[in-house]
C-alpha cells in the first residue's frame, strides 16, 4: 500500500483548532523559507470559523512561532458568481470571520477575491481568476501546475470539496487551471473552481470537518470503494500523506476499527483532548 493521508481527531472544536494552528504555522514557515511568501488557497462552508478559532485566539501554550498575514497570499479554492457581498459569496464569509478580525499588529494578507465583471460570464471569470494565478505562480507555459504551500479544505455531505461534485465531469479536467461550472448540484449553480490537479499538486492539504453530520460521509470516503471515487477521495489519492484530515470525536464517532480499515487509520485516530499529535 502506498503512502495514506494522515488522519487527526479531537474531543472538541478549540483542541482541533490548537492543533490546526501549529500546522498552519509549519506550513506558512515552509513557505517563507522556499520563497518568502505564504500562498494559500482556503474553501467556504464552516472553515473560515474554524481558521479563526485557530489562527486568531490566543494560542494554548505552544510556541510554534508566530503568523504574519503580511505575507500571506490567499485564493479561494472555489468561489460562487455572486456579487462579493452576497450571502453566498465565499469571499463574504471569509471577510466576516477572519479577515475584519485580524489585528493591525498581525499584519493583512494579499486576497484574490473575483472580478465581479464577469458575474455573467463564468468562463470569463474563471480565465481571469486563472490569469492571477499565473501571475502569482508564473506563466502557465513555464509552470504546468501551480504549487500552493498549503490548502484548506472542506467536505460536503456529498463528498464535494472546492466546487467538484461527484460523478461531475470537472473531475476530467486536466489541463486548467481554473474551471467554470454552471450546473452545480449545490446552488447556486454558477461557480468557478480550482481543477483537481491544482489541489493534488498543493504541498500541503489539509481538510477541516467536524460534527455529527459528517460521520456518514467520513466513513464513505475511508472505508468503501465507492467514496474513494468521490471528490474527496480522489484528494486522498492524488494527494496521499501530503493530506491531513482534522476532525472532532463526532465526525468519526460509530467507525468501527476493524481490519476492514488500513492500518494508517486505526493507528492515527485520536481522540483525547490532551493529545499532542505529531504533524507528519
């Protein structure tokens, strides 16, 4: 068996959020020294609440290092073609949970939001949305895929993350960098999205999901043939240990450890509060 994305769980929301900000840190860090810069690509959904918990309280203890927004550069991993201060705007959400919360002394990062021009023209929006991308990571024809130092993910009940949808044939696409999608399953339907390849090529991949409502999902995508096929599971396998998955103890509650399971899984759940986890 090949290399296996890395599993963390926690009894509650701040003993996750404690950990997701040491790794973070780790990966802005990393970013720093490759090349000065930290370049990240965030998802909507409940993530942005969880980033803030993390990346904003007052931290538990550790001494990990400190976050300059300064020199973060943050994408959306996928965005809705809504104005920006539309209650479905990925952009909206992240504003209102992280961005107008950070202190001056933190300095404020450098974000990609759409142009709201091409709210009609989706195709459009995607070719400018890529156009910054290029800019930011070199020309498409000098670099075939951007590497950002780190992704941050959500997963839909569906087993959706960014704006791929299982059985969707955005899936298929390999040579974008950016795509438009017009039919989402997900309202609203016109969205763009980064390409499978792009979030399989980050350096770093990291997916937050938490309650009870993600047990079902969580269990598809670990434990049957079929989930592996959908969005999240092909992150896994494109990805492997480059992936980390942080959960709380309700997200997994019910998964029965048995020799159904790889190994890397039973050995890496984690479910104390008090655990220290060692980030791989």
């Amino acid at each position: 068996m090949g290399k296996q994305p890395n599993l963390y769980a926690f009894n509650d929301i701040s003993s996750l959020a404690n950990t997701l900000r040491t790794y973070v840190i780790q990966c802005q860090n990393a970013g720093f020294e490759r090349h000065g810069l930290f370049k990240v690509a965030v998802s909507g959904g409940s993530l942005p609440s969880t980033l803030a918990k993390a990346l904003l309280e007052p931290s538990q203890g550790n001494s990990e290092g400190v976050i300059d927004f300064a020199k973060w550069e943050i994408f959306f991993a996928d965005e809705r073609a809504v104005p920006l201060d539309d209650a479905d705007s990925n952009y909206k959400l992240l504003k209102e949970e992280l961005l107008d919360k950070i202190p001056k002394e933190m300095g404020q990062p450098n974000v990609h939001a759409i142009d709201v021009k091409y709210l009609d023209d989706v195709q459009e929006m995607a070719d400018q949305y890529q156009e910054a991308l290029m800019q930011s990571f070199a020309a498409k024809d000098s670099v075939k895929l951007p590497i950002f130092d780190l992704l941050l993910l959500g997963c839909g009940p569906d087993g959706h993350t960014c704006s791929l949808f299982p059985n969707h044939e955005l899936l298929r696409e390999s040579d974008a960098w950016v795509a438009p999608i017009e039919d989402s399953p997900k309202p609203p339907a016109k969205r763009i999205t980064l390409s499978l390849p792009v979030v399989t090529h980050g350096t770093k991949i990291a997916f937050v999901a938490t309650g009870a409502g993600k047990k079902g999902i969580m269990k598809q995508i670990f434990d049957t043939e079929e989930g592996r096929s959908l969005p999240c599971g092909l992150v896994n396998e494109g990805g492997a240990d480059k992936v980390s998955w942080f959960t709380d103890s309700a997200a997994v509650e019910g998964f029965h450890l048995s020799r159904a399971l790889p190994t890397w899984f039973r050995e890496r759940i984690r479910c104390k509060k008090s655990q220290h986890v060692e980030l791989q």
